[in-house]
C-alpha cells in the first residue's frame, strides 16, 4: 500500500484536526462554561503516611464565595473505591482505594478535602483555612526493605500485592553447564507524564443524568467504570472527550478526582470544574516506570543465548489504579524480544509503597523489558568481545522464520530485523564511528564516543480480547467504528478510539477516502462523546490505527455492499454485474456506467426507488477483535560524545529504522517517532520523580523535573523498512510507543560503550552529568580528585564470566 | 496561576513606586514577573501590594555615560542580547543573557528583576559581580550606589532596604585586551545553571595581565574566585596555565548540594568550567 497519485493511503497529509488546536479555536475541558459552574479545589496530604486525626472545615466553610466544604467522612458513604480492571492473580491485594482519604493517607499528593466555590481564587483561599492534624506514620519507600518482615505496612493487608510468573522451557538445563553466565540488576526510575493539557473534569447534572466533560484518553471505558463505582445507571452517564492535549498513558484512568467531581455535582445539583495545576498533577497523576530488574541471561561461547531469567520488582505506589498491576505483565512478553531462546523464566512481584500509585506510561511494560535486554545484550558482546550487532544477529529471529513463536508464546507474524539493522547501519555510517571511537580511545581523548544499539520490537495493538481474559484482564480489547453516510454524499466516521492528540481525524479520513472513494475533504470524524460514539476501548497501547482502523476498513466495506444493491437498482442491472473500481461500483465491462457512493447516498436519501426489502440507509458499523497483537519492530543507534571532564553527555547522531508496517500517514508517523524518541531519551537522560527521606516528592515543579526541550536534542534521521503486518487488512502495526521503547536503551547503551574503557558497565538512569561522571572516576580513580561525597550511583563490576 | 489576592498599582515615576513601597511593608516589586509570577502561583509569596514598575519609562534602556554603561533596571534579557552599546563595551552580558531560560522568559525578564531577586543560581548575579558592576538603588530618601558584593546578603536575599528600588546598572566599559566568556553547565537549556563561570581576562604580550571571574551557584551568593584571578594574572596566556590557574577556582566558595548536583562535584565543575572560560576568555 504505498502512496500514488489516486490514493489518499501514503500521503503525508497535514493534520486537519490542526487548525483549530494552534489557533486555539477548540474548547478544551478547562474552556467549557456553564451557567452556575462552580469550581472544585482539592486539598492534599502533605504528608507520605499518616493517620488523619481530625478535619475541621468550619472556617472554609464561612470564607467568601465557597459553596461548600467536604472532607473524606462527608463523601465517605457515596464515593466506593477507585476501581483496578486487572486483578493479574488469584489472590492478589487489591486495597480499598476511597477517591478521598478518610481515615489514613498513604501518599503526599492523597486527597483530604474538597472545597467548591464561586471562582478558582476563592476555592484556592479557602483550601488554605482548612485545618487538618495528622498523625504521621513511617512512610515506605523502598520496594526491598517494604518486602522485609518487620517494614512498616501500607496497607493492612501487608505491602506484597502479587506474584506473578511465567516459565518456559528448561532454565535450569539452560544455565546448568552455560559457558556465559551475566547477571545484571537495572533500575526503571519513577517518571511522571507531563502531557501538556493538564487533567480537568467538568461535570453538569441534569435532574437525575448527568454529562462529564474530562480530558480523558478512555471516554467509553469511564463511562462504564463511573457507573460501577458511584451506582448511577450506565444510560444516564454521557462522557465527553474534547480535544484533549496529550495523555501518554495518565489519562488512561479512572481517577479520584473524576469521581470526587461527579458525586460534588450530584450532591449540590450543579455544575462543577476542576482543573489541576501542573504542581498538583506532577504529586497527584499517576506515575510510571518504577521497577527494579534482576536479569540474567545463560550463552554459549559464540554468544547463543539458552535462557532468561528475570525478576521483577515494580512499585505499585500507594494503591492500584485501573491497570496497575498489569503493566509489568505487558514486559513480562517482551523480555526475549527479538531473540531465540530454549528457556525463559520471569517472576513479579508487585509491591505497595508510600508513593504516589503508578501505572500505564508510554510503552508501559515494554520500554522496560526492552531497556532491560538491550542493555544486557550489549554486556553479553562486550563480554565475549564481539559488536553489539554481531551478538543480536547470531541469535535474532531470521526473516525466512516468520511467523514465529517466541519462548513467551506470543507469535510474530512478521519481520525483518536484518534490513531494518542494514538500513540503519548504513544511514549511521556505523564503521566509521566504530574506527573514530577506536581512535579517540586509542588517544586516552578527553572527549569520547560511544555508540548505542537498540534492536526493539513490541506487542501493541491492545487487542486480542481473548488473551487479555486469560491474563484475567477485566475488559475486552475489541473495537468499534460506523460510517453515516450523508445524503449529499459527505461522511461522517464515528470511532471508538479515542484520540487525544494522535491525529486520528487525518489517517481515518484517508483511509475512507480510498475505501469510499470519496474526497478526504468530504470526511468529518466523530469520536470522544459518548453520545455520538457510543461504543469503543479507547486509545492506549497503540491500538487505535491496528484495532479500530481494522473496524474501520470493515464498516466501509458494509457500506459498499449495502451501495452496491442500490447502485445495480439504480442502473438496472444486477448486484453480482458491478465491481468496485476506482471508488466507485461500475458495470463489468462497461466502465462508463457506474454509481459513486455520494450518488448512491442520495438515492439512498431520497428512497423512490429502492429494491424490495432494502432498507433505506447506507450507514454500517462494525466492531473488531483481532486475535493476535501486532508486532513493530526497528533499529535504532545512537551516538553520544562523553565529556570525562565534566560528565557532559551530547548525543551526536540518531537514527532509528522502524518498520510499522504499511504507513498511512508518514508525517503522522514521523510525528510519533520524534516525540516518542525524545520521551525516551528524556529517561534516559533527564527525568527521574525523586522522594526524600520523609516521602515528599522533591521533583514536584518543572524547574526540578527537568523534560527536555527541542534544544536539548539533536534532529533524527528517521527511515523506514516496511514488512506489512499479515494480521489485519491496512498491513499497519502501529507506532505510537515504539520510539520511546526503542531511543532508552539505545542512548545508555551510548554512554555506557563510550565509558567501558574506564571499566564502567552501568550507569543509573537518569544518566546526569554528574553520575556519569561519578561513573568515570569511581571505575577509574585518580589522587588529584576529590573523593566523591556519595556511593556511585550503580556503577557495577563486570559480573561476567564462566560458570 | 490562583495566586492569593493582593492590591496592585502601576506608578509612573520611580519617586511614586518609592512612596507606594514605603507605605506597604508587605509590598514586592515587580518588573517582568519572571521570578515573582512562580513564587505567587505556588503561594510561597503572599504580598499584599504589587507595585508595577512597568509604566516607568526612565528605567528603560541601556545609555552611554562615558566610561560606563548605564543600564535602566527595565531592560530585558532579550534587550541585552541586542544592544549594541552592550555588545560593543559588555558582551559578556549579552553572552550570559543569552541563556537564561528560554525566549520568552527572556523577553520579559529584565536585568533589575534578576539581579533583585538574588538566586545565586541566575546568570547575571555573577556576570555583574565578574564585570564590577555599580548597583544604582533609589529609596526614600535618594539613592546610592553599591557593589555587588554589598548588594548580594544572602540566598535570594539582597541589601535592598524597605522602600528601595534596583532603578538601574552602571557597568564599566571593558577597554581594549579584554576578553570574556560565560560558561554555563546547565543539565537541559531551559535549567538553571550547576555552575557557571563569568571570566574576563586582559591580555598582553602573550601573558593574561588580569582576570575577573565571577562564580554562578557557588554559594549563597554570587562569588568571586579571587585565588584563581591571582593564579591567572601574569600568567602565559596558555591552555595548560589557564587550567593550572582555575585549580583554585573553588577556594572559598561554599557550594550546595541539591538534586541537580553534590557540592564536591560542583566544586571539581568550578575548576574544570573557570579553566575553560579563562581560556575563551583570553582568546586562546
């Protein structure tokens, strides 16, 4: 499917939706005004653990402007607990979680009081005359020591939530008499998603029914999950998504302040907003990432890999939210990657610790697997002196192997890692930084090289719902799309993906162009309200374009059998006489008698003279379940100029070879990969939610999460190889994670190349200037310096060796 | 930004935003807003009167008063970066100036703003300090001039009396032989700086006859790294000297460990940085 001159498929179409968001003509949630609307402020604990010993909300109550104040016991009969949708085992811990705190809080950023007021000032003011006394608890905050017996206890139920395994194989045959035996432990630092719409909700109640407005990536989902948890009837919940500015995984949930929202509206009988500031969201939203990674990996002498052994820890925070025991589940598939194995073990056990709760984050799951077995890949050819490529390729699955199942037991229905490598090599000019790098090491340079290799792949298109049940997932993965087909022959596309900031209204547009043969022009896509859309999953796990596209491309085939029936009445032939050609069903034989769908919409409209028993409507849905994820895959490479003076870290160069499958828009898809790349290096390099000792989250503003700007990158050369996928009809695979899954691993693999001849074989993520130099001169210590004030930060020594 | 409520006014003379200080204990100055605006819309700031110093025109602008520049309080980064009387006589202002923050913060932020606001960890607290700068403060009962040294007490706390105003910066022009640079080490371009180094250097005859350097997030105030300006002058004017000088870049400074960095690497940064500006700076 590539581009050509009749097909709108392939196009570099710029986005239509964009417009009206840089003019900022659009109505984000924090727009919308009611009449009555009264605002929602929150106040919350300052403290990690604590046991709330008294609120007393009697001055609030009287400042000028609040409406009303409620603390925890107030809401404590209505507000039920936030729900978790996966339960990964049997006799998981899941904790009651009350959207507002009423007897203990277990993280600073929980809610403890709710003031609803006139105006945002007024609300602000009065949050500052509440008077609440805590009586504080230790707090927990470290995954190993809260696992030891005598730790301090999140919740009552203890701070495991679940172990949850996978075997395959025989690992202990696979490590038995293994010449290679290495042995990492990798740190995921806690990452906080800045999107750049902050969260905000509105709520209007309309007698008994009630219409949420929220900045939300899962309208549908929310819908279901609200009327679970406050018992108001599904059917008389609306959600609407408006335009929404950026989620990356913290507007997949279901959150307290959504439910706080909707119970205030129901209890005053009027509408309210709130609106989180970036401050409050960096403590309150969901974080992600926060695992520690035992990995170890068993080879033979030329570097065949026999098996895997991974043991997880992942911090759950405080409380499970709708999928956060889930998302180290999402790894646990991925750890062998692109690699062939005969044995593979992997252990998880979730823990509760005083944090803010974390959960789905871009790539959730997988950026962490892959950072885990690309890093140790790179140790495994250092070891045994090969190129890091060299060692991928001897045990990577061969193109002529497809579709193949892997020793997790997913099977990949395509690939080719061996021209994504070759096409990346070459735009990288690969040997000749190799030769540079050998020089400039050869010469003890101040400044050195280090090349980074990231040989990805991943499981998107969150999907099958069948798999999802069997990991006791509590939701399906299918989805859903309709066509309305206008009498004047214009479209309108209504799907269950909801879009916040992907571009969907662009790609689907030219997908229906060329499947209705209609202008891209004459095509308006509806979604986000769940009164027009009334039935969908939403969008994570770069399922939109593999799932609902897939819908997509069914509906409009409806569409066109249900036109061909009124074309052939029309022309006064019969329907087995017509072919679809060049958008449009002609007569076999007779090209220049032919029907377009905008003409047949109009006899459809009008109705004279239909057959028989065919209704008069062209309008279609079709809701879809692939049984299979989809499989992306690519090669990105990274170069880094290390400063040993100073620890400085420059990426040089970048280039990342990925293949998507069939591409429908390659500016949307360059899009994705350049956000997606710099939201993984930013892990790499610069992000890290950092707690103090008493718990309180120390990176709470953007002047100390440090996010990087377009300045702080360099451009990527980005390529494509395109093996279209075999498992659903646009041969798509989706690319909405896969440059902050593959550019990590990638970028520390750089810095860690450029430092291994100081003896350096980790350095801890984010690799800041001064760890990377802590690095250099823990490996490598000089007498002229000054001793470091603090361990280093993971400087590991080489656990490689024969067993 | 929900800041807490407070009165505002916006005087159109500097004797007027004097009174309206004076009256109002409580009161802060603001200019740009660029450090104020954060402080109100976390409420770690609870003014009750914010006196606007925006309508007053005489503080704009950057004038040549002989051996000097004077450079009105109102004048903005951005402003810095294009004069070219600033550029002729103090580029190591328009240099430093350059990469603060991002550009819109340096379209509004202005000089007396960042130098009254006193973080040690902003670039022109230092490059004043390195350029020897006059900090010219008009209060109640007139004004007076003071170094930077007298001006920066303390972290985020300067010697500005109730009443008094930063009106404007009278920077000595640098004569002929002089060299500068300002060298920040800041993790992303919009971060502050670890550290940074404002050196200025004279060079003669193949030899720095002097060194002006001024230390950026080195303590709790800016600082000067007078051994290593003693180390420098009448030092060749070499790569290996420069470096040899800047190994006593740190002496006497006491910096913080924080997130961003612990102070014995922010000292081993001093060192490095200072041997890398004194060579820019000396055109080596």
């Amino acid at each position: 499917m590539t581009a050509t001159a009749d097909h709108e498929v392939g196009r570099a179409r710029t986005r239509k939706e964009d417009a009206r968001l840089v003019t900022g003509q659009t109505s984000w949630t924090d727009n919308i005004m009611l009449p009555g609307l009264a605002q929602v402020a929150f106040l919350r604990s300052p403290h990690a653990h604590a046991r709330i010993t008294s609120v007393n909300l009697d001055a609030a109550r009287t400042a000028p402007g609040v409406i009303a104040v409620f603390a925890g016991a107030d809401v404590a009969a209505e507000q039920g607990s936030l729900p978790c949708a996966w339960p990964v085992t049997e006799d998981i811990v899941i904790p009651n979680h009350p959207p507002m705190a009423v007897e203990t809080v277990r993280y600073a950023g929980e809610i403890v009081a709710a003031v609803v007021a006139r105006d945002r000032y007024a609300a602000a003011d009065a949050l500052e005359l509440i008077d609440v006394e805590y009586e504080p608890l230790p707090p927990v905050l470290d995954m190993p020591a809260a696992l030891e017996p005598g730790s301090p206890k999140v919740h009552a139920e203890g701070n495991k939530s679940y172990t949850w395994s996978l075997a395959n194989g025989d690992l202990d045959a696979a490590f038995a008499d293994a010449p290679v035996v290495i042995e990492r432990t990798y740190r995921q630092q806690r990452l906080i998603p800045e999107a750049m719409e902050p969260r905000a909700v509105v709520v209007a109640p309309v007698a008994d029914e009630f219409t949420m407005w929220s900045s939300t990536q899962i309208p549908h989902v929310l819908k279901v999950m609200l009327a679970l948890v406050t018992g108001i009837p599904e059917h008389k919940l609306r959600v609407i998504a408006p335009d929404v500015g950026g989620g990356f995984g913290s507007k997949l949930q279901v959150t307290a302040e959504e439910v706080l929202a909707l119970i205030l509206a129901r209890r005053l009988g009027r509408p309210v907003k709130w609106t989180e500031s970036r401050t409050e969201g960096n403590a309150a939203v969901h974080h992600g990432r926060d695992q520690i990674q035992k990995i170890r990996i068993a080879a033979d002498a030329d570097g065949t890999l026999r098996g895997l052994d991974v043991d997880l820890l992942a911090d759950m925070g405080a409380y499970l939210m709708i999928v956060t025991p889930g998302v180290p589940l999402l790894g646990a598939f991925m750890f062998n990657a692109i690699y062939k194995m005969a044995a593979y073990r992997f252990n998880c056990t979730g823990v509760f610790t005083t944090k803010t709760p974390t959960d789905a984050y871009r790539g959730a799951g997988r950026p962490e697997a892959t950072y885990a077995i690309e890093h140790i890949m790179d140790d495994l050819a250092f070891h045994l002196g090969l190129d890091p490529l060299e060692v991928r390729e001897r045990n990577w699955i061969k193109h002529e192997e497809f579709p193949y199942t892997t020793i997790s037991g997913l099977t990949y229905d395509t690939g080719n890692y061996e021209a994504a490598t070759a096409l990346a090599k070459d735009l990288f000019q690969y040997e000749e930084l190799r030769k540079e790098q050998s020089e400039r090491n050869a010469a003890s340079a101040q400044v050195r090289l280090g090349l980074g290799v990231s040989t990805y792949t991943e499981m998107c298109g969150l999907a099958p719902s069948r798999v999802l049940g069997s990991l006791r997932y509590a939701a399906g993965g299918w989805e859903h799309a309709a066509i309305r087909m206008l009498p004047t022959g214009m479209v309108e596309v209504i799907t269950g993906s909801s879009a916040h900031g992907q571009g969907h209204e662009t790609a689907w547009s030219q997908i229906v162009a060329d499947e209705l043969g209609v202008p891209f022009e004459d095509v308006r896509v509806l979604h986000g309200d769940t009164a027009i859309s009334h039935k969908g999953m939403d969008t994570y796990g770069s399922r939109s374009l593999v799932v609902g596209g897939t819908a997509l491309v069914s509906a409009c085939g409806k569409v066109r059998e249900k036109a061909r029936v009124i074309a052939a009445a029309m022309m006064e032939v019969a329907p087995t006489d017509l072919e679809w050609a060049d958008g449009r069903w002609a007569v076999r034989g007779d090209p220049d008698q032919g029907k377009t769908i905008g003409e047949i919409a109009f006899a459809t409209f009008a109705a004279h003279d239909l057959p028989d028993g065919v209704e008069p409507s062209l309008d279609c849905d079709a809701t879809i379940d692939p049984d299979n994820f989809s499989y992306p895959h690519g090669t990105h490479l990274c170069a880094v100029e290390v400063d040993t003076e100073t620890g400085w870290v420059k990426i040089r160069s970048y280039v990342a070879v990925d293949d998507i499958g069939n591409v429908i828009n390659p500016l949307i898809v360059d899009g994705q990969l350049h956000g997606g790349i710099v939201q993984g290096i930013a892990q790499a390099l610069f992000e890290e939610a950092a707690y103090d000792d008493s718990g309180n989250l120390v990176t709470a503003s953007l002047a100390d999460y440090l996010i990087p700007s377009a300045a702080d990158v360099p451009s990527f050369t980005l390529a494509r190889t395109q093996t279209p996928s075999t498992l659903n009809p646009l041969g798509v695979k989706g690319v909405g994670e896969a440059g902050t899954i593959a550019s990590t691993p990638a970028v520390v693999n750089a810095i860690v190349d450029a430092l291994r001849p100081f003896g350096v074989t980790d350095v801890a993520m984010p690799c800041t200037p001064e760890r990377v130099w802590r690095a250099i001169n823990n490996a490598l210590p000089s007498p002229g310096e000054t001793p470091p004030l603090q361990p280093p930060a993971q400087n590991q020594v080489d656990g490689g060796g024969a067993a | 930004m929900i800041p807490a409520s407070f009165d505002y006014t916006r005087p159109g003379s500097v004797e007027a935003a004097v009174e309206a200080l004076a009256a109002d204990e409580e009161a802060k100055v603001i200019a740009g807003g660029q450090s104020l605006l954060p402080l109100l819309r976390l409420r770690f700031a609870y003014p009750t009167l914010l006196v606007d110093l925006g309508g007053i025109s005489e503080l704009r602008g950057v004038r040549d008063a002989g051996d000097a520049l004077e450079i009105g309080a109102l004048t903005t980064h951005y402003e810095l970066t294009r004069d070219p009387l600033i550029a002729a006589h103090a580029g190591l202002l328009a240099q430093a100036a350059g990469t603060i923050a991002d550009p819109a913060v340096r379209h509004r932020g202005t000089i007396g703003g960042a130098l009254s606001h006193a973080d040690p960890a902003g670039d022109l607290p230092a490059v004043v300090t390195a350029l020897e700068a006059v900090l010219v403060v008009t209060g109640p009962g007139g004004s007076r001039e003071v170094s930077p040294a007298g001006f920066f007490a303390d972290y985020l706390t300067t010697t500005l009396a109730p009443g008094e105003i930063l009106t404007s910066v009278r920077v000595p022009k640098l004569g002929d032989g002089w060299g500068y640079h300002y060298e920040k080490f800041h993790p992303t371009a919009q971060a502050w700086a670890i550290v940074g180094v404002a050196a200025l250097a004279r060079r003669s005859n193949g030899h720095v006859a002097e060194a002006r350097i001024g230390l950026t997030n080195m303590g709790s105030t800016p600082v000067r790294a007078g051994a290593a300006e003693a180390a420098a002058a009448g030092a060749e004017a070499s790569a290996a000297a420069m470096r040899a000088a800047a190994q006593r870049a740190d002496e006497g400074t006491s910096p913080p460990s924080d997130l961003r960095a612990a102070a014995d690497y922010r000292r081993h940064l001093a060192r490095v940085l200072t041997g890398r500006a004194l060579a820019r700076a000396a055109g080596i």
